[in-house]
C-alpha cells in the first residue's frame, strides 16, 4: 500500500511537499483552509512584489528623460491595481491547482488539525468534520503579522502587512512602524506609489542584520527621496484620532499621519493545531526539527515559517522537497544533499534592491575570518549606464587560500537577479577562478560580477 501523507497548509513548503511526495509515488491529502499558495501568494512576496513592480514602473516613467523620452505625468489607479493583484494571484493559484491535480494530490479546502499521532481532523468549508489517517503527517501552516497589545489595526488607516495590497487608498502620508526587510520594502513601495512616509527605526540603522555599508547605501536613497527616519526610537502606541493617525514613542517623539503600517515580525500558526494530541514540542509555537525536517515525533514533520527556519518561501519550498524525498526513503541516495540554511540567498525588494549570500564582510571579521573581499561598483558598468542606473556595487567575499566564493552582497538594479550567480558558487564550492573564467554575455550587469572575481 502506498505511505499516506497528510499535510496542513497549502503555502510554498505544503505545495512543494505534496507534490514531489505524490511524484515519488505517496497517496497525499493536502489541506488548505483558504488559497492554495499560502501566505505567500495572497498577502506576503506576490502581491508585496506586484505593487512594488508598479511603483517601479511609475518612478521609472518619472525619469524617462533620462532614456531620452519626453517627461510623462502618470498617476495610481488603486482599482486597476487592486485587479492586476487578484488577477495574478489567482492566476498563480490555479497553476498550482493544476500541479496538484496532475499528480493525485487530494485537495481538501478545510482547517486542519492534529488528533492523535497519525489522525488529522479536517472541519471542510460546510462545517462537516473528516478524520484522516496518515502515515506520515507534515505542518506547513506558516505565520501571520505580530500585532503588539498597543497597536489595534483597523484595515482602513493603521494597517498591518495584509491590509496593504492595495490599501482603500494611497496614503498621502504613512507612518512605518518596523525597519527589517519588511518595513523597508513598503517604505520604498508607498514611496514610489507617492506617499509621503516616515519609518521609525528602533536601532540606529535600518536593516540591522546586513551589512552596514548596503544599509548605508538604501538610508541615503531613502533620505533622497524624502523619507524621514525617526532613529534610536521605539513606538510604544499607535491610536487613531479621526483622519489621523498618532503613533507614540518611548523617547516622548509623537507623529502624526494620514495612515500607520506595522510591520515588525510574524508569529506562527500552531495555537490551532492541537500538538498535544500528538505530543509534537514547540518553542514559542514554532516547531523545532532536525536536519531531515522530523519534529521530535519522527514521523510528523515541520517546514515552512512553522519550523522557525529561514522565514522565506524559497526555503520553505526546498523543505518541503526535502521532506517529501526523506519521507519515501530517499535520502539514503547518494546524491542527497541536507538543506545548508546560511547558503540560502535573500533579496529585499528596495531601490536599489539589496540581494546577498553566505559569510557577509562583517560576519567574516566579527569571527576573526580572513576573506578576501572585492568591490566593484555598478558605474564602471556598460549596461548600468545604458539603464541610466549606474547606482550600488557589487561586493564578493572568498577565501583567500583557495579562492573559494565564500558570500556576497549585491547593492543595484537587478540584485535579486544576479545574486544568484553567487548563490551557485557559494552552493557548488566553486572559486573565483571558476567565475572569472565563465564566458558572460555583453553588455550585462553579470559582468560586474566577472570584475569582482577577477
Ligand atoms: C510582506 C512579506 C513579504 C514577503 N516577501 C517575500 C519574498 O519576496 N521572498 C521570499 O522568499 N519570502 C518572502 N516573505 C516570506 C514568505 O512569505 C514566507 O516565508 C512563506 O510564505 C512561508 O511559506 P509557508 O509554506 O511556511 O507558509 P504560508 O505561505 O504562510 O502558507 C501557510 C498556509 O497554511 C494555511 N493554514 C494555516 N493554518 C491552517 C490550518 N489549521 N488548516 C489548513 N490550512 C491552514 C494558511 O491558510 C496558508 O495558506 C515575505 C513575507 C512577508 C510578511
């Protein structure tokens, strides 16, 4: 008989789960209780990827003289933008439909949750209660925006990160509260869009996890385009009084705007799925695993944001595979490889946007690391003057023995792009030998890439 495998949450890692398991030949049941594609495509990277691509498009009409155009005026259509959002996330959403279907994966629309070590109760769309028995069961029910006891949004003028796609209407001035990768993604796209924004920024830079000199480098753009940032400061209420709304500061700072947008962390989705009946561990509702994906009950597994991993979809997708070949025994092949979490490339969606992967130059020397670091800057570039976009570098870091490409930190147009060329050294070992020897294409931004390594 074929291994059952049951999986609650339909996002990235769940997909990806229950469609390689069902190719390796699993008899799977997927449940979702809202889109297929999760957070992912209704609320978090699509739709936060769509408006900032608008936003892009309007900045760019903005400076067409410089491409030689005559200068147009064009302006947000919060309908027409409301529809391009839902059109693409259902577009992506019957795609992956489609997927599921293709290879016998039973999609059962209801909210999942454990009840006992191998049964998972589904209560469907029409209230009607299912029991299912699995042999392997994996929780993929990823996150949602933490909502601090001061903050009580209200979707229309303090908004969390789900109430923006778009929002009624385009703020004319907006509070940023929160300045990691999410809080500076929307400061850039309510930016381009034409708000007026502030971001408050509890540290005294944004970004305070990457580099310090690519955090530099997207504050100046930030201030350029007339942000202001509020540092060293913590907001203690956010409170709407009318129109307008106030957001309060631990240092007694007080700002008043049209709008205020929280955007400082996720918590998980695991209050609801009853890990006791299975005796399934969590640490602040996240669920531990091993190298394999297994929770400490080894025939449950955990992916996604659930597992307190890498909060990106890119990972979660890659459990998800993973899980799937450990659970068909497949990891016993030769060509196996476990997930090496600090080798997974990240980008924050800015402009410039800002990508990097593995040892970063500040890691490298906080650890007493001897690297070789290279910096070319996108202005000797043919094709970034062709783009008329010469801002931001490109930083390599590798070994200075073996010339191995340890990381690197993209600062341009196109970094989410071309960080994946580094991501593959990084990934396969590979040196800068390797890289400087690989024939490009003219003109492109990737042979910044080749300078960096020669
Ligand atoms: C604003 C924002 C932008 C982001 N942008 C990016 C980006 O550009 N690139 C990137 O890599 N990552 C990005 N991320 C992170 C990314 O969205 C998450 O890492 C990813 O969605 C995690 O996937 P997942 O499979 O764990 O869960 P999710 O995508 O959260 O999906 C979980 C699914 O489980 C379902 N579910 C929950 N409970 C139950 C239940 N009991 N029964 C049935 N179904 C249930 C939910 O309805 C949901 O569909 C972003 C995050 C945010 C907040």
């Amino acid at each position: 008989m074929a291994m059952r495998f049951v999986v609650i949450g339909g996002g990235p890692a769940g997909v990806a789960a229950a469609t390689h398991a069902a190719r390796l030949g699993a008899d799977v049941v997927l449940v979702e209780r809202d889109v297929i594609g999760g957070a992912a495509h209704l609320w978090d990277c699509i739709p936060s990827k769509a408006m900032i691509a608008t936003g892009g498009a309007l900045s760019f009409l903005e400076r067409s003289e410089g491409m030689g155009l005559e200068t147009v005026n064009p302006h947000i259509d919060t309908l027409n933008l409301s529809d391009r959002l839902a059109s693409i996330t259902s577009h992506l959403e019957n795609s992956n439909n489609e997927l599921l279907q293709s290879q016998n994966v039973r999609i059962m629309c209801g909210t999942g949750k454990l009840v006992g070590t191998h049964e998972v109760e589904v209560t469907l769309e029409d209230g009607a209660i299912e029991v299912i028995e699995a042999d392997a069961i994996m929780l993929s029910t990823g996150s949602r925006p933490r909502v601090p006891e001061w903050c009580h949004p209200d979707g229309e003028r303090i908004l969390t990160t789900r109430h923006a796609y778009p929002p009624p209407e385009i703020p004319e001035h907006l509070t940023v509260v929160g300045s990691g990768v999410t809080g500076v993604e929307f400061v850039h796209m309510f930016t381009s869009l034409g708000s007026k924004v502030t971001l408050i920024v509890s540290r005294q830079h944004v970004l305070p996890d990457k580099d310090p000199e690519v955090a530099y480098e997207l504050e100046q753009n930030f201030i350029d385009r007339g942000v202001k940032l509020l540092k060293g400061a913590r907001s203690t209420s956010i409170e709407r009084e009318g129109d307008t709304v106030v957001v309060k500061c631990d240092d007694g700072r007080i700002i008043e705007s049209s709008h205020a947008l929280l955007a400082i962390g996720s918590i998980p989705n695991s209050d609801m799925l009853n890990l006791d009946a299975a005796g399934v561990e969590n640490e602040w509702g996240f669920i531990p695993i091993n190298d394999f994906g297994q929770s400490n009950v080894p025939h449950i597994y955990a992916a996604g944001d659930l597992s307190g991993k890498l909060p990106l979809s890119s990972v979660a997708t890659m459990q998800g595979r993973k899980i799937a070949e450990h659970m068909m025994g497949k990891t016993n092949d030769q060509d196996h490889r476990y997930i090496s979490y600090s080798k997974a490339a990240s980008a924050i969606f800015t402009e410039p946007e800002i990508a990097d992967v593995g040892v970063s130059q500040a890691e490298a020397f906080a650890h007493g690391r001897k690297v070789r670091v290279t910096k070319v800057p996108f202005s000797a570039s043919a094709k970034a003057l062709i783009n008329d976009d010469p801002r931001g570098f490109v930083k390599l870091i590798s070994d200075p023995a073996t010339g191995v490409v340890l990381g690197g930190s993209i600062v341009g147009r196109h970094a989410a792009e071309l960080i994946s060329i580094i991501a593959l050294c990084v990934q396969n070992q590979l040196t800068v030998t390797d890289l400087a020897e690989t024939l490009f294409v003219h003109p492109t931004l990737s042979e910044t890439l080749i300078e960096a390594a020669e």
